[in-house]
C-alpha cells in the first residue's frame, strides 16, 4: 500500500472562533497558536485536544467526549456526548474553521462535513523527494569554498541545514485548485492559508502515525533568498490541456527556531 502524507500547518485562533455551546452549557476556548490536532502524548494541547478538554470540563454526561480527525480524510468527529446533544456554533468562524457546516443536533457523535481548515491531505505518495521518507530530509551545507587565481584553496565553514525538493504527481483538480466546489482541500488554500503567511507546518511522512517522532517541522522555502512568488510556480497541469491531473512541488526547509 502507498504511504501517504499529512500537512498541518500553524494557525492562530482569533477571538472570533472561539465560542460554541454543548446542550445549552457555554464553551470557551483560549485564543492562540495551534496545529489543528497533536501527536500522542503531546503535553501542550492543540486545537482539538484543546476543544476535547473545555467539553469535558462542562462534566457529566460529556467526560468521555473525544474530539478527533481523521489522519487519512481531514475530517473532525466530535463523539459520545452522553446522548441526543445539539452543539451551536456561537462564533461561525469556529465552525467553518472545523469543517463544520451548521448546528448540529439530534445525535451523539458528529463528523464534519469538509476538512478541517490549514491542512492538506494529498490522495497520492510523493512522487520525489530526497533520501528516503524515515529521513524525510537531505543536509545542505552553507560553507563557502574559495579557490584564488594562483591555485590556492580555502573556505568559510558554515553549518549544515536540513531541507529538500518534494513533489506530487497525478492529483486531481479538487485537491489542487480552489474552486466554487471546494473549501478547504485544496493545495491553493493550504498554500495561501500557511505558506504564504510563513506560518511552520508538521509533515507525517506516513500520515498513519503519530508520535513525536512520526513528523518533521517545515517551512516552505526559496533559493537565493527570493519570495515565495506566485502560486503557479508550485503547480502545474501535468497534461498541457488537461485539467484532471495536476502536479505539485515544493521545497522546503527544516523549521528551527
């Protein structure tokens, strides 16, 4: 079976996405910066184990609510609610920010319509990439080399970064371009979303997994100190006149701060 791959970029949560209700009980998360989900075991919360903890702090019958996405689809599930309960989105940024779509009531457990916001989930495996997926990574090194017109040699040790060339092929339209039938799939929403705005994302180069060493801390990066530019130099057609199948590169940097 082909391995997959999961970007979750860096998102900040205003305070306008941070109210909702559970069977009538205010809740209230804490305005900041979040991946959308954490690795296991991760001690800093993250969104959703985040929205997990403020649900079960409202007590019975909600102590054993979870809050979860999918590492294959993107789709979050709020589950075992204790029953038949109605959640309303006070803030609807919250709920579009989540993949949801409208109140949601008459059930226990709800999964989102579309996937959830500052992620992307390529259907395909990389088609390139440098090393292998375990290393995720290839060392570049800074240092300057110096030859002078006599012959003689000498340098400036720099250090060595981590970075590489990662590339997709043969995806379709709809994870690719945004459109009026998309939300927030597509590389174009990831790409303005958290590339753009230079925002770090994880990388699981098996989306199966999920501890702290399944995943690499990136940044999307550029040569020669230039921008990051327009957005059709990350894609293209991989057929001239054919928009079914599109192509993505990326190059990105090791994110170290």
């Amino acid at each position: 079976m082909a391995t997959l791959q999961r970007y979750l970029g860096r998102l900040t949560l205003p305070t306008s996405a941070t109210s909702f209700s559970v069977g009538g009980n205010p809740v209230t998360l804490t305005s900041a910066r979040y991946y959308m989900t954490g690795y296991t075991g991760e001690v800093t919360a993250q969104l959703l184990e985040h929205i997990q903890a403020q649900i079960r702090a409202l007590g019975a019958p909600y102590g054993s609510t979870t809050v979860v996405m999918d590492p294959g689809t993107g789709h979050v599930t709020i589950d075992a609610l204790g029953g038949a309960t109605t959640i309303v989105w006070s803030h609807t940024d919250l709920r579009d920010l989540l993949g949801f779509d409208a109140t949601l009531t008459g059930a226990d457990t709800y999964t989102a319509a579309f996937k959830a916001r500052y992620c992307w989930f390529p259907s395909r495996p990389l088609s390139d990439y440098p090393g292998d997926l375990t290393q995720w990574w290839t060392p570049r090194s800074t240092s300057y080399p110096y030859r002078s017109p006599g012959g003689t040699t000498y340098g400036v040790q720099g250090t060595i970064v981590n970075d590489g060339k990662f590339k997709y092929s043969h995806l379709t339209k709809a994870e690719v371009i945004t459109s009026s039938d998309t939300v927030h799939e597509t590389f174009q929403k990831f790409w303005t979303d958290v590339i753009h705005t230079c925002e770090p994302f994880r990388v699981f180069p098996d989306a199966t997994l999920n501890t702290s060493t399944d995943f690499k801390t990136a940044i999307l990066g550029t040569l020669d100190d230039e921008a990051i530019g327009s957005f059709a130099d990350y894609r293209d057609r991989h057929i001239r006149t054919y928009n079914g199948l599109w192509t993505v590169e990326m190059y990105l940097w090791e994110y170290l701060t």
